[in-house]
C-alpha cells in the first residue's frame, strides 16, 4: 500500500514536471499570403496597387482571433464588432482591453513568449522597436496594396504612409492619426483681447497676456501655456522652424542645429518669462492643470478633444483650436495609432479581414464619436460627423484644423534605436529647460549620444 | 554507496514527497528561468528571432553604458539613504513601542500599514503629495516658505522617492526590532541596571547584541529589496527627470521594453552577482563578532 502510494505521488510529480516544461507557446507560423480576403497579386513594394479584381472569396473555416485594444472605456473598436461578426461569421472575436501602458509590456512580453494576438492597437512611436526586430507582418503581400478593395495610397496622405512603412515593408495601418496644433482659452482670448497667434512671437505674447498671478503681485501661475520636455514637442517647434531631426539617410543627428537651439528657446522663453508651466510627461495628462485653470493654452492632438470632453466638462465653449504658430513652416511630428499584425499571430488573413473592417469610412468615423480621437483613412475625415461644429469648441469645426496640420506632419525616422534616441531628446530637453546645461551643450550631447546609437 | 542513499531515501521518503511540491515550483519557476536567463544574457535575442550567441559582449554592453552606469549610481545612493534612515527608524521606533504604553497595538498597526499598502498605490499618493499644488507645497505656503518641484527637479527627485520608500518600509523594520527587543531576556537589562548601566550603556552592551542577527537579517533583506526599486520609480518619475532615479532595475526593464533581452538578462546577472557578493560580506561581517 505504501509503495503504492509513494509510486503514484512520484508519477503524479513527473506529470506536474513535464506538463510545466511542455511547451505552450509554440505556435506555428501560417503560411503568409491571403487564402481569405481579396485576391490579387501581392507587390513587392509597401503601398502600391495592382489592378482590381473579383469579388473576395473567403475560405469560411470557423476561426478565433485575438485582438488586444489599448483605447479603453472609450474604445471605437469593440462597438463594431456585432457588425463585423454579422459579416464575417465564421470569425468569433476573442477581445481583451488593456490600457496604453499595459499593452506595451503585454505585447513586448508576448512576443518573447510567442503569446501574441492576431491584430493590435500599437503606438506609432513603438513601431520602430517592433519593426526593427522583425516582430510586425509586412501587410504589403496580405493586402495586395489594397485596403476594402481600394489603393492604400488613396486612402491615406503620404505622411500616413511613411508612418505605416519601416523600410520598404508596410508594417501597420494607421487607424488614428496624432498631430498637434493650439488649444486655447477662447473666451480668456476674447476677454482680454489677445489675437490668436500665427507666429512665434505672437505665440509669446499671447501666453505672457494669459498668464495671471492668483495672487496680487505675486508669481503668474494661472492660465498657463504647458511646456512638455518631450520628442514630441521638440520636434513640433523643430520642424516649424526647418529643421530636422536626422539626416534624409537616417545615419546621423542634425537637430542641433540653429533649428534645433531656436526651438528650445522658444519654450525655455515662456518658462522664464513665468508664462510657461513646466509639465513632465511623469506628471500625466494636462487635464488637472486645465480644470483648475493653472493651464489655458497647450500644443497636441485630437485625442485631446476627447479629454477635455470627459475630464473638463465644465469649460464646454471655452475652448477652441487652432494651426499651431509656427516661425518658419507649418509642421508637426506626426503619430497615433496603428493596426499591427504580428509576426507570430496563428490567423493574419483573419485578422487583415477585421484590420480591413475597421477602416471602412463608417467604421473609422467611430474614431471620433467613441474615442475623441482623429480617424486617420482621408475618407472619413470628410465625413458630417467629423466636419460638424463641436460645441465644446464653440461650435467651430476644430477636426478642419487638425486635418490642414496632418498635411504638413512627418512620423519620427524609422530606425530601431528610436526608443533610445527619444529618452536621449527628452534628457536635452529637460535639461536646457531646467537651466542644467545651456541648450545648445544640451542638444550638441545628445547629438553625439544619438549618432552613437545609430552606428550600432 | 548507492545503497545508503537509497536507504536514507526510504527513511526520509515521505519527507522528500511532501517537499516535493515546492521543489518542483522552486526549479520550474527560479531555477529554470535562471538558468535560461543566463544563457540568453549570453546571447542576443529579441524574443523572436533565435538567440545569437555573443558571449560576454552583452555584460561589456551593459557595465560601459552610461544609462546603467547612472542607474547604477542612482540605486548605491537609493540604497545607502534607505538603508541608512530606514533602519534607525524602524529600531527608534520599536524601542518606543517595548514600553509597555498605552494603544501600543494601535501604534504597531499603524507603523506596519504603509508596509501591507500597496506599493503602487503609496507612490500614487506621494506623487499627489509632491506635485506643485500638493499638500508638501501646501504647508510650506503655510509657514510662508516657497513650494518645490519635488519630482521635476534632477536635484531632489531620488530623495523624494526613497523617502516613500522610507515611509513604506520602516513599519516592517518596526515590527522585526520589535519582536527582537522582547526576545532579549530582561534579566540582562536588570544585570546591567545593578552595575550601574545607564540608558546608553545597556542599548550599546545588552540591546545592540541581544538583537544583532535581527540586524544582520534587517540590512540583507533590506538591502536586497532596495537594490531591487522599481515600482515607486515607474509610478512617480519614470526614470526621470534627465535618468535621475532610473535604478537597476528600472533599466532592466528599460532593456525589456526595447526587445533587448539578452541585455535585460546580463542586467539581472550583474545585479544577481553583486548581491550575492554583498550579502555574503555582510552575513560574514555579521557572524565575525559572534
């Protein structure tokens, strides 16, 4: 009896070892190349259109896919499912919601395990990281260079499609674009009769007449213009004043350029004049600033609409947008969020199938109403909905202003030490802002650091 | 030879069986990962394509990097405030709480709250308290004293996050001096009362050594779990301002993120090693006075 025993709790601890060694994560690759979705001949170059063919023909085998969204509550994904699944019933959606930051780790953790989805929401700023380590599909042979039967190239401006190309592959499609243009207090504007600014200057003399002292005599530090330390704005007030942040072959840094001190400056101006307010990407979103009145006038993109709707809704009608001032050209860093296949996913045809669902006109114009934030295909930035007034801004149509800026916005390059080049910008920044180096050792620094991550 | 392991087998073996669970948990979850981890610290692999070895390059990577060379120095100055403030807290605090004073549960719980909260939520909290319209600011606007960018300032941001981390930790401290205080048999402190100790004399001659190996065991976990920062990091300044609280850890995780597994493993090595070193020193150090 008791060998009995001891037999049967040594199999039953070899079961618990070899189950656990198992492995679980493997997964076979299929085969690339469409067996569902529209047929036509694939192109070797990312984005062109080969001629139209027949109608579609899917292979019908029933088929779960995953598909992991960072939107969150205000998700334009996960309403359009019933649809999807109506059309497509052979698909069943296994969704999981995740927020921006968890799906960064998630999504990084999964690859290592091979624990991916079928289709994701990505950030454009972590395509590099993904693209360079080969961990996106290149959609250029799955979508035959065609997206709902049409050319992709009609469909977004060139800068979505240098966004959506690493390379000559085209490694995700842009769902919802991110470009930055003025949010300011319109009715502070009018009060005092500040002119809204085109230019520079203007820019600093609007904020210095915005800003106020809550206290007589005291420092200014209401109705403040947010200053970020970050890639982002640098490379706002960058391009505006033509600079660059590389070279046009991506082997060295020139944004410590004349450009690039100009740019810096112009923050550290308001800073030091008192009208600026200091406001670290640590720190989160703006909307505490912006409720409590420290911040009137702020530089980013539509999916702030969305967040002054839901964070600030008391200041309904008293905001508006405008072109971002710029002192030499229009310009602005373009991202936002891009449908990723990855390398790894069991079921690409599947999930290029809803990839291709999502950015229908009607499904893209979802962006908007659900998530605030700015469809990115050109058809659905005609639409009513998106061209409507907006009474939180004044009944004025604030999307027309995002979409003149989206014509003059370029993605960061796309090289795999990206990741690192933004922390070595964001370091320069703060510390020129901060006053711990002068701007132009503080850029001239991260300059060197950055060439040195791009001879790796 | 066989046959006396085999027998003790047989005497042991219920033993072995019971334990048995655990073993098996302990080499599939530590000892295997560890194992891979070390070898791909040796390789570089982004966790899709097959592993390249590389030998050592990777360590030679790390340790000339100037990123983790500033973590590194971030997580000595972390560790030295922490463990150097911690402690005495923990230990003034729990000397307090031997008398027999009223509500003296009470004020255990309370130490040791801080220390069963959530680590994240602790930094939430602190972070309110530091920003620019926080309470910290809020009471020097009180005595007519001016507010500070706690966080944004590269000057004072690691203190400010090792002092939550101090705040959150010394409860822990408090409640192991405690119970290692009222191990120490009272009639030594009556010995000593009769040969005309003082209050100093009797904490320098009967509590420091009646509660050295509760201080040994207080600095090695202490020190371990302070090299190993990272969440008050993340939630409160994300490394920053300009890398001034990235830790080690923070830059293994860093490397993580970046799909560098190979670096973040070498990482983890490092830091294994060198724990390992330092306990070793400290638990030797600890022992020689014995």
């Amino acid at each position: 009896m008791r060998s009995r025993f001891r037999a049967l709790a040594g199999l039953a601890t070899l079961a618990i070892v070899f189950s656990a060694c198992g492995s679980s994560g493997a997964t076979t690759n299929p085969t690339v190349g469409p067996t569902t979705g529209p047929t036509g001949a694939a192109s070797g170059t990312a984005g062109t259109s080969p001629e139209p063919t027949a109608a579609p023909s899917y292979d019908t085998t029933p088929v779960t896919i995953k598909v992991w969204d960072y939107y969150g509550d205000t998700t334009p994904i996960k309403p359009t499912l019933d649809g999807f699944k109506k059309e497509f019933p052979w698909i069943t959606i296994d969704y999981q919601a995740l927020d921006w930051d968890s799906m960064n780790e998630k999504f990084k953790a999964g690859l290592g395990a091979g624990e991916v989805p079928d289709l994701a929401t990505l950030d454009m700023t972590w395509i590099p990281t993904l693209a360079a380590n080969g961990a996106l599909e290149d959609l250029t042979p799955i979508s035959g260079g065609r997206v709902n039967g049409k050319p992709i190239t009609d469909q977004y401006t060139q800068g979505a499609i240098d966004a959506m190309t690493f390379g000559n592959q085209m490694v995700s499609m842009l769902y919802d674009f991110d470009t930055y243009s003025l949010y300011y207090r319109k009715d502070l504007f009018d009060q005092k009769g500040i002119a809204v600014p085109t230019n520079w200057d203007q820019f600093r003399a609007a904020a210095k007449a915005l800003a106020e002292s809550s206290k007589p005599g005291g420092k200014l530090d209401k109705y403040l213009t947010a200053i970020r330390p970050n890639s982002f704005h640098f490379a706002q007030y960058l391009y505006q004043d033509g600079g660059s942040l590389l070279n046009p072959d991506n082997t060295a840094a020139v944004f410590n350029s004349p450009a690039g001190v100009d740019a810096v400056n112009i923050q550290k101006a308001l800073l030091d004049d008192g009208s600026g307010k200091y406001w670290s990407d640590a720190d989160g979103d703006l909307t505490p600033a912006i409720k409590s009145g420290e911040v009137a006038m702020f530089q980013d993109g539509p999916y702030y609409m969305g967040l002054l709707k839901s964070g600030v809704p008391e200041q309904s009608g008293k905001w508006a947008v405008a072109t971002a001032p710029y002192s030499k050209q229009p310009g602005s860093y373009l991202g936002g969020t891009g449908l990723g296949i990855p390398v790894q996913a069991m079921h690409k045809d599947a999930a290029w199938l809803l990839a291709q669902y999502l950015l229908r006109p009607e499904q893209q114009v979802g962006v908007f109403n659900y998530a605030g934030a700015a469809p990115a295909t050109t058809a659905a930035l005609q639409s009513a909905d998106l061209t409507k007034p907006d009474p939180y801004f004044g009944g004025e149509q604030p999307f027309s202003v995002f979409l003149e800026s989206m014509k003059t916005s370029r993605p960061f390059p796309y090289v795999g030490a990206w990741d690192d080049i933004d922390v070595a910008i964001a370091d320069a920044m703060q510390k020129a802002l901060l006053g711990k180096a002068p701007v132009q050792t503080a850029l001239d620094d991260a300059v060197t650091e950055t060439n040195a991550l791009l001879k790796k | 030879m066989i046959a006396s392991i085999a027998r003790r087998f047989r005497g042991a073996s219920a033993g072995y069986l019971l334990i048995a669970p655990v073993l098996v948990a302990t080499v599939v979850f530590l000892v295997i990962p560890m194992v891979v981890s070390g070898y791909w610290s040796l390789t570089h692999y982004n966790g899709i394509k097959p592993p390249q070895f590389v030998g050592l390059q990777n360590y030679l990577d790390v340790l000339s990097n100037p990123r983790f060379q500033r973590a590194f120095q971030n997580t000595i100055f972390f560790v030295v405030m922490g463990m150097g403030i911690g402690p005495l807290l923990g230990l003034g605090s729990a000397i307090l709480l031997n008398d027999n004073l009223r509500l003296r549960a009470l004020f255990r719980t309370s130490f040791f709250l801080p220390t069963m909260t959530s680590l994240i939520v602790v930094a939430t909290i602190w972070k309110l308290m530091y920003a620019d319209n926080g309470i910290i600011n809020a009471v020097a606007a009180f005595f007519s004293l001016p507010g500070h960018p706690w966080l944004t300032d590269p000057t004072t941001a690691l203190p400010a996050v090792v002092v939550t981390a101090i705040w959150q930790g010394f409860g822990f401290e408090t409640v192991v001096f405690l119970a290692a205080l009222q191990a120490v048999p009272k009639e030594y402190y009556e010995a000593a009362t009769m040969d005309g100790a003082g209050p100093w004399a009797k904490f320098r001659w009967v509590t420091l050594p009646g509660i050295r190996p509760t201080i040994v065991f207080v600095y090695v976990i202490g020190i371990i779990g302070s090299f190993q920062t990272f969440d008050q990091v993340f939630v409160m300044t994300n490394g920053g301002p300009i890398q001034a609280t990235r830790t080690i850890v923070f830059d293994l995780v860093d490397r993580f993120n970046k799909l560098d597994i190979g670096g973040a493993s070498a990482v983890a090595y490092i830091l294994l090693v060198f724990l390992a070193v330092l306990s070793y020193v400290q638990l030797r150090l600890g022992e020689s006075r014995d």
